[in-house]
C-alpha cells in the first residue's frame, strides 16, 4: 500500500449495511469504492457460466485468470464489469448468493483478487468493504471499521431490499442463508471474518442510516485526523 494513501477498511458480518455505509463514506470524503463482496460474486458468475463444477479445484484454476473484474463510475454510480459485461444487478441474485460461500474460500480466487484490490488500495485514497480487508488486504489501513447487527433485523432489511425489486424470497429463506453464511465466513480455513485487535466494531442494530453515518464519520475524523472541510 503507498503509505500517502489514506485506507478506511470496512469489514462484518453478511448484510450489515456495510456497502452503504461504505457508499456514503466514499462520496463524502471523495474516495475511491471498492466492494470487494462484488468481486467474489462476479467470480462466482463467471464460473457459473463456463459451467465450472464448483468442487473442481483444477479447473477452478484454470478459469480465474479469464475473468477480468473491474469498477466503472457511471451516472454517478459503481458499477462492476465481468470481461467488459455490465454484471451488477445480475450478481445480486438469489443463486449467487447461495453459491458464493463455496467460491470465496478458494486460495487462487482470494490470491487474484486481493491482488486487485491491493492495486486500487496503491492508486486510490481509497474505503473498501468486505470481510478480511483490515485483516489481510490492508493490515496497515488507516482507519478500520467492523460492522455487526442482531441476524434477525439484518434478515428483515434483505428481506425488504429484495422485495422492493420484486424478488420472491420469503423471510425464513434469507435468514437461513445468512446464518449459513455467517458460519461459513467466520469458519472457513482461508482469511476467515474475524475482528482486527485494531478494528472499532460498529453495531447497528438499533441505528438509523444517518446515526450510524455519523458514527463512523467520527471515528474517521479522529482516527485518521481528516480535515473534512478542506
Ligand atoms: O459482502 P457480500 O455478501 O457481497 O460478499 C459475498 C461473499 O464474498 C460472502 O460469502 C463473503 C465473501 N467475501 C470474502 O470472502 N471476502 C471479502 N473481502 C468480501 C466478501
């Protein structure tokens, strides 16, 4: 990481609002965003439609360096390309997200994409948010943030996000993959989701967007030292 680049990493747990957070963040200080979550979804795609068997390490192997994964700002937005594909609502879909946990453990697949994500973090001032970015991405980030809340308030915000887009998913569902989740993140052998000894945890369960916003914006600010009206 170029040490005159400023890092506010942001791990936790599945479905903790750690994208938006990390979204507003970025706009407000004009950093760079990166989900790193997308990425292993979009590997997860990739795979998927060259028909890898997900337990076939070899060929898994063979299929990663083929997919070429990158951010795009478009209309105000981040977007993320699969071999230069447009893949953003796609990979938020149900079967993804059942199938994700069995790509993200994978040693080759974490190898080229923390990789990338070291590579942005060199370019950019830079907030990244996914599960082992102040552990193992960035263990010299300037700022980390680990965000948790109660499952079952996490389950009803999915719940309302996927029914909004008219997604028929009932509420057991989501919870049982997010618990499934949770277990697989927090026990898998490669970069598992644990807090960093140097990590402030942020719980939102009972926070508005605007309270936990503000939260981290302080802790940014004392943390980091980041002037935010210059
Ligand atoms: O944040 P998300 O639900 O979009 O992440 C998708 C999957 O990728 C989830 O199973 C955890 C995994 N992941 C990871 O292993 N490491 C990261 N840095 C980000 C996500």
């Amino acid at each position: 990481m170029n040490k005159l680049n400023t890092v506010i990493a942001i791990d936790g747990f599945s479905s903790c609002g750690k994208s938006t957070l990390a979204k507003q963040l970025a706009k407000t200080l004009k950093f760079a965003y990166v989900d790193s979550g997308a990425m292993y979804r979009a590997m997860t795609y990739h795979f998927i439609q060259n028909n890898i068997d997900l337990h076939d390490l070899d060929a898994i192997a063979g299929c990663v360096d083929t997919a070429h994964i990158e951010f795009r700002y478009i209309n105000e937005e981040n977007r993320i390309f699969l071999n230069d594909q447009d893949v953003s609502e796609e990979i938020r879909k149900m079967y993804i997200s059942e199938k994700v946990s069995k790509v993200s453990p994978i040693a080759c697949v974490r190898k080229a994409l923390v990789n990338i994500q070291q590579r942005l973090g060199s370019e950019h001032n830079i907030v990244m948010d996914g599960r082992d970015i102040g552990t193992q991405v960035f263990p010299y980030a300037t700022v980390k943030l680990f965000m948790t809340a109660d499952p079952k308030k996490r389950a009803e915000r999915r719940h309302a996000e996927l029914c909004a887009k008219n997604e028929a998913v009932s509420f057991d569902e989501i919870y049982t993959n997010l618990a499934q989740r949770d277990y697989d993140d927090t026990t898998r052998a490669e970069s598992p989701l644990v807090c960093a000894s140097d990590a402030v945890v942020l719980d939102n369960t009972d926070l508005s967007m605007e309270e936990q916003f503000n939260l981290a914006l302080e802790i940014i600010q004392t943390n980091a030292k980041i002037n935010l009206h210059q």
